[in-house]
C-alpha cells in the first residue's frame, strides 16, 4: 500500500509520465509540450494522493487527540476519586466507599463511551475519504494545525475552503473600501477573486445543502457569516448598524449597479441561512437593527402621548423595515430564513399592514409583500401562521410586539388586502400544502401538509372567518368595464384563488368524498392517521371552492380537470370488461356538483351584487367548454375522453341559473331520453368498431383533432337531417345490447351510470354556507 502511494506520489506509476523523468537538457525544452503534457496529466493524480495525505494526517490527529481527551478525562476522575476518598466521613465503611468507586466508574464508563462516539466519528471520515465537507470539518477542528486552507489550495475548488472570522473580516473591509471609499483594488477584488463574493456564495451553498440534509454548519462558517455581519454594522464614516449600511450599498456612486446586486443578493442569502437555527445559526445571531426591524414597531403607551409620536414611531421603524424588505427581496428564491425568524416577519406583517392606509408612506404595501414572498419560503413558519403550533405540536408564542395574533386574524388581514401582485406573496403561506402530496421531504410529512389544510377548512366552517373573506370591502373592475363590489379574497386576489385551486386539484378526492353530504355540522374535519387522509367537512369544502372560482382563470382550470375527470370516468365506464364499480361515478358525481355549486354560489353573489346572476358562471362554462375542444391534441388526452366531458359541460350550461335566494338545479335529468341515447350510442361505438364503421357511413361518426373516430353525444352536432331521428333509430337497434361488463343491457348500464352519476351531484343543493 504504501509503496503504491508514494509512486502516485511521484508520479513513477504505469500510466502516468513521471515528473521527474529528464525530458530535456535545455532550459528552452524543461518548458516545452512533454513537460507541460506529463504536468498536466500528472495533476489529478498528485491532488488527489496529496488530498489523501492530508485527509489521513487530519484524521490520525483527531484520533490522537481524542485518545489525549480520554487519558486525561480518565487522569481527571481518578484524582476526584481520590479526593473523594480522602474526604469521605467514613473512609472504614466499606459500603460508603464501594459507593464513591461506583460513582466514579460510572463517570470513567461515560468517557469510554464518548471515546468511542469520537473514534466512531473518526471512522466514518475514513470511510468517507478526503470530501470538501471532511476536509473543512476537520480543518474546523484544528486538526489541519495552521494548514487549515491547504484542501482549497491543492485543488483550486472553493467547496474546500475552510472560513472562519478572518476571512470574514478581509471581505467585509472590500466591501467597505468598495461601497463607501470607491477603492479600484477593492472593487477588482470582488468582481474578479473568488476568494470574497463567490465564497460567501459558496457558504450559502453550504447552508442550503445542510438545510436539505438536517445537518449543521460548522462552527467556523457561523462564525464567518456572524462577523461580516457584524463589522458592515460598523463601518465607519456612517451611523451604525447593518441597515444603515445598506443603505450606503444603495447609494453608492462607487459601484456598478452589477456589483451592487451580487453584494446584495450573497449579503441577503447569507442572513436568512444564519437566521436558521436549525442548522446552528437563529434570529439572535442577526445585527440588533435587522432584530427590531423584524420584531415591528414598539409603540408608545397611547393614552401617554399625542398621537404625532404615535405615528412618528410607526414610520421610524417603517423606514428600516422598508430597507430590510428590499434588502432580503434581493435574496435567490430557493434561500430560506429559519422559522423564527421567518415567523416574527409575517406577524409583523399581520399586525401592521392595516397601517398603510391609516398613516401612508413606507412602509407600503409593496414592502409587507415582498417581506412575505420571502418569510413564507419557511414552511414550519407557514405552519405556524395557519395551526398557531410549531411542527413538533408545541403552542407557538409570537413576539411580544404582536403577541394577540391568531390563525384567523392573520389570514383574515391578509387574504382580505388588496395585493399589488394579486396574493401571489400571501398564496406562498398555503402553496407548499399541494407541494409534493405523498411524498415526505425533510421535515415535511404528509401528516402536516394534511393537518395544515385542516386548520385552514375548520376556519372556514367559522362564519365570521369565512364572512371576512367573502366580504372584503373592495371593488374590482373586469376586463369588460363591470365593476363588482365587496368581492370575495378569490376575486381580488386572483393568484391566491389559483394558489387554492393547486390544493384543490392535489387533494382532488378528498374533496371528492360523498361521507358527509347531507349531514350539516355532524362531520368532523380532521386528520385521520388510519388512513393518512384529511376528511373534510362539506361546509368547508364549498366555501374553499367558491374561493377558487371566484378567479375566472382558476375557476376554469379546475372545472376543466374536474371535466375532464368525469370523462375519464365514463369513458372507463363504457370500456371495463371487469366488475362493475360505482364509486368512481359517485365521485366523480360529487367533484362535478362541487364545483358547479360553488359556481352558481359566485354567481348569485355576484347578481346579489349587481343584479346580472347569470353573466359570470356562464363565461366560466362557456371558456372551459373552449378549452375542452382542443384538449385532445393539446393535452394529449383521448379524444372519447375529450367528448365525454364536453357532454358533461354542455349538460351543465342546460342547467338554470342560480336566482337570488334559491338553489340550483343540478344533472340529475341526466339519465332521460335524448342525453342518455346519446351517451349509450357514444359509449358503445367506442368499443365497437363494426358499430362505429356503420355510425360513420350513415353520417353520425366523425374525426377528432387526433384522427380517431367518435360519436357526438349530442345528436345536433351529427353531419345528418333530422337527428333526433336519427338518434332514435339507432339508438333502438343497440338499447339490449349487452354492455362492456356483461352485467346488464345498454339501457339499464347507462341509466345506472346517469343515476349515480346526478345523485350524488345534487347532494350539494343542499350544503348550506349562509
């Protein structure tokens, strides 16, 4: 083995040249091509064997330390024994004295086994070999000696660079020298070395990697982030602290705006990966400024002073507030802060956010947003904001500032705002609910996703909750010029209801679920463990989904996917060969009449509103009949699948309209006459292509955008005269025909089917949301 190492250590192996070999006798040939090609192949071998040597050297001195802690570990408790001893009351009792020795031993056998914990540890840096994450830890540990930076400078890879406070302390004096002095060294030093910037990156990258894995920063990079942070807190030549520091970066004259962003966005993903206390760093590790900024205003006793200073307060912390939005609105939007942090900025942003339109100026409202794009990046924070628990089931206690906040009084201020981005910010609190469903990513588990959406429902089945939202006190004007008044959160906020529908769309059959209907106030909403699925109360359900259709666009992409679901359920109806099963057409019953009752519920509140009920739920019908028309080719999706949930729309448009105070009807006269002919002859041309060729020649079968033949359910979409003849005819030579499963004629299997289909549709007649 060794003799091996020290050939790749000279080069004297058989497929590498030697470096040491003669190549020539002239200094102009030492230069020449052999040399620099035996170099040039020799360089992986030679890093690679000294990053060997170095990785080996590191581990040999942790060991050796390790066995020096226990020896004198071991030293130490033997002289406490013997102390012990000495001052026993009764050093001839020889219980007493057995019972000091055991105390003792006991101490010696903890010893042994944080030994063998550390030579654990030392076996698992062998096993791993020289990686930039041993190397740097072993550095970290003062077992590289004063060649702590060797690992980066045998291989030129920043990921084996080791920081601490000096490094910390160089690059803060650049960026200093650059931003406030307009030093040309300094500013060439940060564009170009990628000592400075790129390894403050290159830290963050770190961050990012123990935050996916669970793991820990070493405590030399804490250090590192700790020390920039705080000495840009104290340049000098400016008032102190961090923010007032940027604000220099902001205005400096001295750097190109390229330099300043790269200053920017490396500061702020810095501070949110050391806010994190889950991978060694947390809030109090921030500059005093960021703290206060975070923790909002401290207002003085209002009934003490005049209201000026009240304001006056409210502003001067609006301001730094201001500067640490835009600061950590430069951050990458994969960065995360840690959950208090991140916690303590959206209940700020709750409490205070009813100010912009009391006192005006900053901070506005644009800065709560981005405050909020980068707090929710969190997900225990989001957690947080909607159960009021932190992810281990602990009650959550918010910052004294803002110390009377609740689930329903955040989500309340912050749904019912009007968003110059349309909630996308505010949607980010609930998004990561649809994120990955099934799937457990680090600490996210499909329990707490499930858990979360139950919080959110069981506040929706509150009224004065779900009043808030329904009622936001604001106006929208569409893109026809009609003016809507006290819109819902979903119409407002547009992003926010398609941030809904995503969980709408991922939870698609527990939204789906019949168990329930019919029993308002008997169900339960909870999470249920058996099962790993939420149940949800029907109230709830339909209030989330008018939510969602309150947005036209959303409204639509959700009612498209649940039409499209209904077509795949009949299509596999009219297709199965096995036994037959109606729990996918009750389903898809239920979904169906969800939705189109949440729409005429919109709809009515909308004619409440401005005396047209009709205007809006058809628009929505009419544009997803649209989007169904070309679904086959642009979606990929059969073209019988396509037809089946154009029949199922169409159906609904025939349905009356919502009239104030009243409910709907709903397709439950899907299975009569014409619509089930029509449906029945679709059905089995399907899956008879004699029957289809015969369709085809008399002038009912057509082509689809994919080329395949098809029956239009609707017999007045077929190329001949009179078609409700035609329908009839035809429809009487297959009605005793066998169905797909055997198990009853034509007729009988497509009733049935209807049947199930629209009775549990109009169940949701009669769920009530006031």
């Amino acid at each position: 083995m060794f003799e091996e190492l020290h050939a790749m250590i000279s080069g004297r192996t058989g497929t590498y040249n030697t470096i040491t070999r003669p190549v020539g006798f002239q200094f102009s040939d030492l230069i020449g091509e052999e040399l620099r090609s035996a170099a040039e192949e020799n360089h992986f071998s030679w890093s690679s064997s000294m990053m060997a040597c170095t990785h080996a050297y590191g581990v040999l001195d942790k060991i050796s330390k390790d066995v020096q802690w226990y020896e004198n570990k071991i030293e130490e408790i033997k002289e406490n024994l013997a102390t012990a001893l000495a001052n026993s009351s009764e050093p001839d009792n020889l219980t007493i004295y057995n019972q000091i020795v055991e105390s003792y031993n006991a101490d010696a056998r903890d010893a042994w086994q944080a030994l063998e914990r550390r030579c654990d540890e030392s076996e698992e840096f062998l096993r791993g070999g020289p990686t930039p994450e041993n190397i740097r830890a072993l550095a970290d540990g003062g077992h590289l000696g004063e060649y702590g930076l060797i690992g980066f400078y045998t291989t030129d890879d920043l990921n084996y660079f080791h920081v601490d406070e000096a490094q910390a302390e160089t690059i803060a004096i650049h960026i200093e020298n650059a931003v406030v002095h307009g030093y040309g060294g300094s500013i060439e030093i940060l564009e170009d070395h990628p000592e400075y910037l790129a390894l403050v990156a290159n830290v963050v990258g770190r961050a990012l990697t123990a935050q996916q894995n669970g793991d820990k920063l070493l405590d030399g990079e804490i250090e590192f982030l700790e020390t920039l942070f705080g000495d840009l807190s104290n340049v000098e030549g400016s008032d102190p602290g961090f923010l007032n520091f940027m604000g220099l970066v902001d205005s400096s004259e001295h750097i190109s705006d390229s330099l300043r962003e790269d200053i920017k966005r490396n500061l702020a993903n810095s501070m949110l990966v050391l806010s994190d206390e889950n991978i060694g760093g947390g809030a109090d590790k921030l500059p005093v400024d960021v703290q206060e900024a975070a923790n909002g205003p401290e207002f003085p006793d209002a009934t003490s002073v005049e209201a000026e200073e009240y304001v006056d307060a409210y502003r001067e912390w609006g301001r730094d507030f201001a500067t640490l939005s835009d600061f950590l609105g430069s951050s990458g939007p994969g960065v995360q802060g840690g959950t208090e942090f991140s916690t303590t900025l959206l209940g700020t942003s709750a409490t205070n956010l009813m100010y912009t339109q009391l006192y005006g100026g900053e901070p506005t409202g644009e800065v709560f947003q981005d405050i909020i794009d980068v707090a929710s990046r969190n997900e225990e924070a989001n957690y947080i904001i909607l159960t009021g628990e932190d992810f281990d089931g602990n009650t959550y206690q918010h910052h004294e500032n803002h110390a009377g906040l609740t689930p329903e009084s955040i989500l309340t201020t912050f749904y019912s705002y009007d968003w110059e981005d349309d909630g996308a910010a505010v949607s980010g609190i609930t998004d990561w609910i649809a994120r990955n469903r099934g799937m457990d990513v680090g600490e996210v588990t499909d329990e707490l996703r499930g858990t979360a959406l139950v919080s959110l429902m069981e506040m929706l089945e509150n009224e004065d909750f779900r009043d808030g939202l329904f009622g936001t006190d604001h106006a929208v004007e569409d893109e026809d010029g009609l003016e809507w008044l006290d819109v819902s959160a979903g119409h407002l906020n547009g992003e926010l209801a398609d941030g809904f529908g995503d969980i709408f769309l991922a939870y698609m059959d527990e939204f789906a679920e019949t168990d329930g209907l019919g029993e308002e106030g008997e169900f339960e909403t909870r999470w249920n463990p058996d099962l790993g699925t939420v149940e949800l109360s029907p109230e709830s359900r339909l209030t989330f989904t008018q939510l969602i259709v309150a947005d036209p666009d959303a409204a639509a992409r959700i009612y498209e996917e649940v039409l499209l679901n209904t077509g795949e359920t009949m299509a596999e109806y009219a297709s199965n060969t096995g036994e037959r099963d109606h729990i996918p057409t009750v389903l898809a019953g239920s979904l169906q009449g969800l939705v189109e009752e949440a729409l005429a519920n919109e709809s009515t509140t909308r004619g409440l509103q401005h005396g047209d009920a009709a205007t809006y739920q058809n628009s929505v019908n009419n544009a997803t009949v649209d989007v169904l028309a070309g679904a086959a080719s642009d979606l990929q999706v059969p073209g019988f699948v396509v037809e089946m949930a154009k029949f199922a729309a169409k159906e609904a448009l025939a349905i009356p309209m919502h009239e104030a105070g009243q409910n709907v009807a709903t397709p439950g006269e899907w299975a009569t006459n014409e619509r089930m002919q029509g449906f029945a002859l679709s059905a089995l041309a399907h899956g008879d292509p004699e029957l289809m060729a015969s369709l085809e020649e008399a002038g009912v079968a057509q082509e689809d955008a994919n080329g395949d033949l098809y029956v239009p359910v609707d017999h007045e979409e077929w190329d001949v005269e009179t078609s409700a003849g035609v329908l009839a005819t035809e429809f009487d030579r297959v009605d005793e025909y066998d169905w797909a499963d055997d198990e009853g004629s034509t007729a009988n299997a497509v009733y049935n089917f209807l049947t199930a289909f629209g009775n549990n549709s109009s169940k949701w007649d009669d769920v009530s949301i006031g």
